[in-house]
C-alpha cells in the first residue's frame, strides 16, 4: 500500500512550475476584458487621427 505521507514528504515541485508562479505574480496577464479595452482605446485613437 502507498505511504502518501512519505510520498508528500519525497515531493518536489518542478522547477518550470516554479517559474510560472513566478512570471504570474510578478506580471499581471492580461485577461479578455483588458484586450478588448485595450482594442477600443487604438480604435478611438486612429479616429481621430483620420
């Protein structure tokens, strides 16, 4: 029978996990509704410059 205690005890996150944590924390990504306002603003702008 699995020790999962001693298993958790054996656990070591990946590093690449690590850095995702990291890259996430540090920037905040973009979601949908920042793209799209994003989008609107260049619209709004190339309007007036026409």
């Amino acid at each position: 029978m699995i020790d999962f205690e001693e298993e958790l005890k054996k656990f070591h996150p990946s590093l690449e996990v690590e850095q995702v944590e990291d890259n996430v924390y540090r920037n905040k990504p973009k979601d949908m509704s920042d793209l799209l306002d994003e989008m609107l603003k260049e619209m709004k702008g190339g309007r007036r410059q026409s």
